[in-house]
C-alpha cells in the first residue's frame, strides 16, 4: 500500500515510525514532516490546508490511505473531500469532528445522553455569561467554543479572572473560536488520556496514557501542548476503562452514529478521575501528541490494518495486541516555550542518545540543513523509552536526554512522577 500521512510533529513521527514497520506498506510518504521522519518516510511539501492540492498528490502518486495527523484539517472536512475522490482516508468526517470542532456541541451530546461531563452552559454573549459566573462562583472554567491551537481553555481561580477570560474571548482575543463560550464546572480528581478506534459502531479501547501539560516540574506554570506522557495510566484501573467505554465512549458513538454522523478514526477523551467515577473533560478527534509517541513503541500489531478496519466499518472481530512494557517520552523544547522561542540552533548527539537501550527519538520540530539538525518549532524532540517499569522507561530516556547536546532547550525533570511514585508503593 502507498500511504500517505498528513502532518509534521512527534505524533506523526511515531505514526510514520509505525506504519512504516508495515509489511503491507510499499510507500510511506508525509506531508509536510520533519528532519527525523525524514528518515522514515519520503516527506513531501504539501500545504494540507489545501485539499485540492492533497487530493492531486494521492493520484499522482497512486495513494490508497491517508492518515490525517492534526485535528484542523479533520475539522475542515479534508476526509469528505478525500472519500468524495475516491481516497480512502483514516479519520473522522467534519460532521463528527465536531466532537473537537465545538465544546458547545460535545457538551449538549453529553447532556442528551447523560455522559458524564461537567455542569456546563452556551453563551454568545459577554453580559450573560458573566451573571452565569457570578451565580455559580469560583474556581469555575471558560473554554472558548472552537478550535484554538491549546490556548482556548481558562481554569478561573476567581471571578475577576474569568470574567476577564469571557471579555478577552468575546473580544475576539482568539478569533472566531471565541464568538461562543461554554462555561463549566471545575472538576476535581486525576487528569488521563484515554484513546479508541472506531469505526462508527464498534470501539476499541487503546491502552492508557498520560500526559504533563504543565511546563514546569511537579506540575507548575503555564500550561502546553504537553511536555511528556507514559504508558500505561495507573489511574486507569481495568474498572475505570470498563466505566470509560461504558458511560462516556459508546454512548458517543451510538449518539453520533444516530445524528447521521458516524464516528470513525480514534476518538481521544481527555477524562478527569474524580470520587465519581470517569468524567469526560473534553473530546479531540485524533490521536494525542505527546501520548501517541508513547501507544506506538507499546503496540505490537500492525497499524495499518487496525487503520483499514476502522475506516471499512471492520472493526467487530478486530483485536490490538501491546507490548506490556511501559513507555515514558521526555519533550524538549526551545527555551522559552510555551511564549516567545527561537528558532534555529543546532542539535547535537542525537545518535549517541539514541544508542541507549529501548529509546527512540521523535522529532516533533526539526529541520535538516547542511548535515545538522535544527530545532524549528516550540516542542522539538519527543526522548521516548520502554522500559520493565515506568521508572525503567523514565531512567533511559533521562540517560538519552543527557547525551543530546542543546544549549537552546530545555525539558522537564519529572515526567511519570505519579506512576513511579505508586510503582514504589508511596
Ligand atoms: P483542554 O485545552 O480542553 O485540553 O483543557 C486544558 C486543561 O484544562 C485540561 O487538560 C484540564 O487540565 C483543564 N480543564 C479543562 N476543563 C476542566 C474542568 N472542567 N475542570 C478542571 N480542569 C479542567
Ligand atoms: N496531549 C494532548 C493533546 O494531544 O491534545
């Protein structure tokens, strides 16, 4: 099969890594990609916002599946445009990306089908939003209705500062994403990542994950795209992912499939573990970045027909077979992330790091220039480790960071804090 996969961070480089493992995989191509799926894949220049650009790519070079990395193309519909042309593409259609597309239209799928999520309301307007905070009170969340690269997601401690989050989305700080806000409870408990391969009817849970938001050690400062994650989630108990799929995830799929909209792709709920139970935070319609780079070193199938039965409607006799190893990957970004950074400085070490047992390295923001590697984005190397034990995968991939020679980034210290701390019992 020629596959071809649309995107360029880590997520796609451990995607890319995968497929390209495939027998069945004769080409594997990417667009746009990076210096180190590079080495995967052929990486072509494409722009993915332009589907008519993408859709002439797949049938110049006899393309049979398209993988769709990030979640503005899914919402934009490029896998209509793509099935219309006759391709077959892996990933949900714009009128189930909604479930990411829109937090005002997720909540009211789970208020119509009693999914548990938190308390929440619609506003369009500044005035009625703000007397919806002052009644309820403090902490409480504002959360921008549309996609908003990360940013469209204010936890309030007060109400001076959620009221300052509805004044900065309604005046347009975040583009057309924030014409509408939902406002919604805060809820307590621990945060996971939980993924499923669908097919518009039938769900596969992958294994658990988890991911670090916050920039700093021991969980501090601004939040990210995600500065590590491992595999599996302790807080995923078999019971609490039985409850997942029961409570939150299948009651989704029998909604959207009922509203015209079937799901198929992965469906990834960010879930918050509460006294209660599971509750769903919110939906994306792909698969996580930094949590896939972990999910695929754990995955011993094959990816690509796992992908083929989900886009088919084949998944009922479908099974997905994982390592039980863990895996833990390590982001490094460029000093300054999550603002302001630099682009440019040059990365060294990078095969002497990857010589340490069970690491794979994942670019998420590189280029190749004259023989070195260069950093080019905010997040920009995913040090990614298996390992017997978190603590295992968490050691190697720490001992692969100590051999990447960048003085321009950075990367938290801690990462699977929480699970190596119950692997020793505290
Ligand atoms: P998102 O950008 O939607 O992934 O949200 C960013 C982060 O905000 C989540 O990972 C949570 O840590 C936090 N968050 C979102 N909604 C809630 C909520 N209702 N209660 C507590 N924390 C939340
Ligand atoms: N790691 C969170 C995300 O992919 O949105």
């Amino acid at each position: 099969m020629n596959i071809l996969l649309l995107g360029s961070g880590g997520r796609e480089h451990a995607l890319a890594w995968k497929l390209a493992a495939s027998p069945l995989t004769d080409r594997m191509i990417c667009a746009p990609g990076n210096a180190g799926i590079a080495r995967e894949a052929e990486c072509a220049a494409l722009d993915i916002a332009d589907h008519a650009a993408v859709i002439a790519f797949c049938r110049a070079n006899r393309i049979d599946l398209v993988v769709v990395g990030p979640e503005a193309p899914l919402v934009a519909g490029i896998v209509d445009n793509l099935e219309a042309a006759g391709i077959k593409a892996f990933g949900p259609t714009r009128a189930a990306a909604r479930l990411e597309g829109s937090k005002g239209f997720t909540k009211d799928v789970c208020r119509a089908n009693r999914i548990p999520t938190a308390a929440y309301e619609r506003f369009t307007a500044a005035a009625t939003a703000k007397d919806y905070i002052r009644r309820q009170g403090a902490p409480i969340v504002v959360k921008a209705d549309g996609l908003a690269a990360g940013k469209g997601v204010v936890v309030a401690q007060s109400i001076a500062e959620a009221e300052a989050a509805v004044d900065m989305m309604f005046g347009g700080g975040l583009g057309a994403a924030g014409a509408e806000v939902v406002i919604e409870e805060f809820l307590a408990g621990e945060e996971a990542s939980f993924f499923a391969l669908c097919d518009g009817e039938t769900a596969i849970p992958l294994v658990s994950a988890q991911d670090h938001k916050r920039v700093g050690d021991g969980d501090t400062g601004p939040n990210t795209g995600g500065m590590g994650a491992y595999s599996p989630a302790p807080v995923m108990t078999d019971a609490i992912t039985a409850r997942t799929m029961d409570e939150i995830v299948l009651p989704t799929l029998r909604a959207m499939k009922a509203m015209g909209a079937p799901y198929k792709g992965v469906l990834f709920a960010g879930l918050m573990i509460g006294k209660d139970g599971p509750k769903l935070i919110e939906y994306n319609v792909r698969f996580g970045d930094p949590e896939t780079q972990v999910l695929m070193l754990r995955l011993m199938s094959d990816l690509v027909p796992a992908l083929v039965a989900a886009r088919d409607g084949q998944l009922k006799s479908f099974d997905l077979r994982w390592y039980p190893d863990a895996a833990l990957t390590v982001v490094m970004a460029a000093n300054g992330y999550p603002g302001d950074y630099k682009r440019g400085s040059v990365i060294e070490g990078l095969d002497e790091a990857a010589q340490v047992e069970g690491v794979e390295i994942f670019h998420a923001g590189t280029k190749a220039e004259g023989g070195k590697i260069l950093a080019n984005g905010g997040r920009v190397l995913n040090v990614t480790a298996m390992g017997k034990s978190v603590r295992e995968a968490q050691a190697r991939a720490y001992e692969a960071v100590g051999r990447i020679r960048w003085p321009d980034g950075f990367c938290r210290r801690d990462i699977g804090w929480q699970a190596v701390k119950r692997e020793r019992g505290g």
